[in-house]
C-alpha cells in the first residue's frame, strides 16, 4: 500500500466526504450526484472557441489549456465532478507511439500492429524505462486544474488494454475490432505480450493522474462489447487487472469514525470505476479485474445490471444519449427511469450510457443537473 500524499484532495479531506467519493464507496448520498462522459469537448462553444488552431494532441499536452478544457463543463453545468480532459490514446503517444488524433474520425496510428515482430517493435520501450517524467505535462494539468476545484472531485481516467489493442492493431477506428480479436487466437503468445505492455503504459498514466491529485479513477473498456464472456475473461481481464494494480494500492486516511472501537484511523482505496458499451454480459468479470463501481452503458436497465452484480455494487449511468434532443418532457421522464432503477444498487452515480453527443445542446445538460439534484425517491 502506498499513502497519497497530505495534500492529495482525498487525504486532505477536501473531497473525501463528497456525494461522488461517497456513491463510488457505497454510500449513497441524499442527493444523487452526476456527471457526463465526455462534458469537455465539442457540444461546448466554449471548448471549440478555445481549440481553434490547436490539435486534439497538442490540447491534450498543454497543461493550461487541458486544465481550462476540464474545468469548463464544471463551471457551466455545477456538475459533481470534472473529467481529466486528455484522450486514452496520450499515453501511447507519450511512449513513442505515431499516433494522431484526426477530427470528425478519432486515433489513427501510422502503423498497425498486426504481428508478432509488429508487437515486438511496439513493446521494445519498457514502460518501467519511462519513468514518472514521461507523464509531467499530465501531472501538471491535474494540479493546475485540482487548485481550481477546491472541493469538487476530479476524475482521472485512461483506456483499458482491450480498448488500446482494438485501435493499434486496426491502425484506427474500426466496427467489430476484428482484426484485434483474431489476433487474440491466432497468436495468443503475441497478444498476451500486447496486452500487459498496454497495461503498463496505461496504468502508469492512470497513477500519475491520481497521485497529482485526482479523487477517482476511471477504466474505460468502450469496446470490450465486441468479446464474448470467454474471450474476456480468458485473454483480457488479466491485462485490465494488472492495468489497475497500478492504482489499486493508492490509499488515504480518514479520521476514525466517532465512536469507533479502535479509535484508529481507517485506510481507503482511491475508488475505481469501469466503464464498457455493450457489456451487459461481462458485468460481473468487470467489477471482478479490481473495480469499486461499474459503469453501465444505455442497453440493459440499472436494476438489471444490479441484479446481475448481486446488488451489492455502486453504478455509474444510464442516460440514453439519444434522449438528450427529445422534447424535455421524455428526456425528465427517462431519466427519472433511471434514477428509479437504479435505486436497485447501493449507490448511483447519474452519467449517461455513453459520451455526450457533440450536437448536443448544452443549456439541456445543466437543466439535467438540476432535475438529478432535486430528484429524491417517491
Ligand atoms: O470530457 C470528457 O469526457 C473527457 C475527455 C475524453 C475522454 C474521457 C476524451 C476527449 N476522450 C476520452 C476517452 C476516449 N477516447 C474513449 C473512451 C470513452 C468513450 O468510449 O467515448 C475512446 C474510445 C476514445 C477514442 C477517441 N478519441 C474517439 C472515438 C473514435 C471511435 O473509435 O469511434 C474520438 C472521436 C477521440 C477524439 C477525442 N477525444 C476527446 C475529444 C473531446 C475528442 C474529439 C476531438 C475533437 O475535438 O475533434
């Protein structure tokens, strides 16, 4: 176990007894705190103002204007957390990766790593090689960003392995990730070696955002959908489980309880989320590789997936995001749905089931916020 340091948020105790750190820890709140993947970016004008000239990578990589990018969505819609503004692909680039961000498209690499001498080629950077200053322009960014926050938490996030190997090995966005899964069988040896060389790139980008100062870590497995619950848990839930070790011995301290027996103060793990589209089969294996609340995505009902986690695991979800152009009166009456089911779990953390749409309009998102806040059980 390694302590954050004093002035961490959490051990500090700025965020510590937050309704997000609460609700990630299963202890719900009165009020239901909320969120949304991808706030920053493009439904904001404020963001696309701020973007004119800069590239996704070069924004990602300038502390002030990651930190302003993140905070942004914070200020407008009195969200209950800010989202670390960066994309899962930064750590790959921070390793010597050719990678681009093209707009309107997502990452393209300048190879595709197809074989065993292309993994080869890929894994001969060891990560342990790099070294925490690798990642000082994202160390930065969170400190910047968590001096403005003051007492709302900032999520730290990085894509899992699954997700990461679905791009390198088609060179860019793809459908089915096929490519990637008929590497997995046909040269397990290969895929394993890809796989725990992700793992370790990104968990280490995941560490160095949360000991600069971030209150929770997100796993983002988008396109682990696409994998049976065989090929999950068999060829990728050992590499998101070692991608999390890299957090999972992140504690603080909190004062011991009053009243408590030993008096002593008790030791807590900086809470994980994991987040996957499509994986209402996997569940289960994704709360099992180290995770303290699952995200779910928009096609299977909160109380579902509760049933599915033996209701005794925090969500994060499920707001179709197609609802956020219907007329408010749909949208209030789905996301009352929600709140409703998800009442199944021991906590709910309201998100949608995936990002933002970029047409969205964003006075839409702040009226959400405001129904969640004022929403308690019939
Ligand atoms: O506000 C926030 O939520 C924080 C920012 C964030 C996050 C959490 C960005 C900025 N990217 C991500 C994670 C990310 N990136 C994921 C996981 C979450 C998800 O499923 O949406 C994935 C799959 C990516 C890869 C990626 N990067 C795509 C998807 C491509 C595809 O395969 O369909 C895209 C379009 C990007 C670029 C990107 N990342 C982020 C933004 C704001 C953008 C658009 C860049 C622009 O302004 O043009």
């Amino acid at each position: 176990m390694t302590a954050l340091a004093p002035a961490h948020p959490l051990a500090s105790g700025l965020t510590a007894s937050s309704r997000l750190v609460r609700a990630y820890r299963a202890d719900r709140p009165e009020t239901t705190p909320v969120w949304f993947m991808r706030q920053a970016g493009r439904s904001l004008p404020e963001y696309r103002e701020l973007r004119v000239g800069t590239r996704m990578l070069d924004a990602c990589l300038d502390p002030a204007m990651a930190s302003e990018i993140t905070l942004q969505p914070v200020r407008r819609h009195g969200v209950d957390a800010g989202i670390f503004f960066s994309d899962i692909v930064v750590p790959l680039k921070l390793a010597g990766v050719e990678v681009e961000i093209q707009p309107g498209k997502g990452p393209v690499f300048a190879q595709a790593v197809r074989t065993a001498d292309d993994v080869d080629r890929l894994t001969a950077v060891d990560p342990a090689s790099l070294g925490i200053d690798a990642f000082a322009p994202i160390a930065e960014a969170v400190r910047l960003t968590i001096a403005e926050l003051g007492e709302t938490p900032l999520i730290g996030f990085a894509g899992a392995p699954f997700t990461l190997a679905a791009y390198l090995v088609e060179g860019g966005p793809s459908k089915d990730h096929i490519r990637a899964r008929t590497l997995m069988h046909a040269d397990p040896e290969a895929w394993a070696r890809l796989m725990a060389w992700t793992a370790d790139i990104t968990g280490m980008f995941l560490r160095a955002q949360v000991l600069a100062g971030t209150s929770a870590a997100q796993l983002f497995d988008s396109w682990a959908g696409s994998l049976s619950l065989h090929d999950y848990v068999q060829h990728v839930a050992p590499a998101s489980a070692r991608a999390l070790s890299h957090v999972r011995d992140l504690t603080y301290e909190v004062p011991a309880a009053e009243g408590s027996a030993t008096g002593e103060a008790e030791a807590r793990n900086v809470p994980i989320v994991h987040f996957g589209v499509g994986t209402g089969e996997l569940l289960k294996a994704m709360h099992d590789v180290g995770a303290d609340t699952v995200g779910v995505d928009y096609r299977i009902p909160l109380d579902e997936a509760s049933r599915r986690l033996g209701h005794v695991v925090p969500l994060q979800g499920n707001v179709d995001p197609a609802m956020l152009d219907a007329p408010w009166e749909v949208l209030q009456a789905h996301v009352a749905d929600v709140l409703e089911r998800g009442r199944d779990a021991p906590a709910h953390v309201l998100n949608l089931g995936h990002g933002v749409p970029p047409e969205t309009d964003p006075t839409v998102l702040t009226r959400l916020v405001e129904f969640v806040h004022g929403w308690r059980p019939e």
